[in-house]
C-alpha cells in the first residue's frame, strides 16, 4: 500500500494532472482508500468508496487542488502536518 501512495506522491506534476483527468481520476480515488485503510480512518473510507462509485465532478477539484497546492488533498493531508492548508485571517470591520 505504502509504495502506491509514494508512487503517487512522487510522479511529476503534469502526470499527476493527466491523472485527474476524467476516466484517469479513479487512480486519485483510489489512493485516497489506500490512504484511509492504511491510516485505518473508517470515515475516509466510506468517503473514498463512495468517491469511486459516484465521481462525476471530483476530478476537477482535483486538477485545481494539483495546481494550487501540488497534491490532491484528502483527510490525513492536514492530520500529520499538524498545519492548516488553508490559512484564512479573519479581519474586523
């Protein structure tokens, strides 16, 4: 399981973008439920299965979340950083 993820992780960005592609995207979804099993993340799991029966949009969130942030973003992304990928300020009026 760990040498699909670090397979993944490791392509260069414009084959991990061809990846995103429709029909292409079930290798993200896919390790997304590697991800979850191997971190044993019972919630991932039921998302990422259901991801794999019903993606109709979820490769173009992957395409943006590649070029933004240079990774498809999923549950355990945020919980082993310990650093929020999104840092909003909150500003007063």
């Amino acid at each position: 399981m760990n040498e699909y993820i670090k397979f993944m992780d490791d392509l260069p960005m414009i084959a991990k973008i061809l990846f995103a592609l429709p029909f292409l995207d079930i290798l993200w979804n896919v390790y997304r439920l590697i991800k979850s099993i191997r971190d044993e993340n019972t919630l991932g799991i039921v998302l990422a299965v259901i991801l794999l029966l019903f993606s109709t949009f979820v490769w173009l969130v992957d395409i943006i979340t590649l070029a933004v942030y240079g990774k498809v973003l999923w549950f355990e992304d945020t919980k082993k950083d310990g650093k929020k990928i999104i840092d909003v300020k909150n500003e007063d009026k």
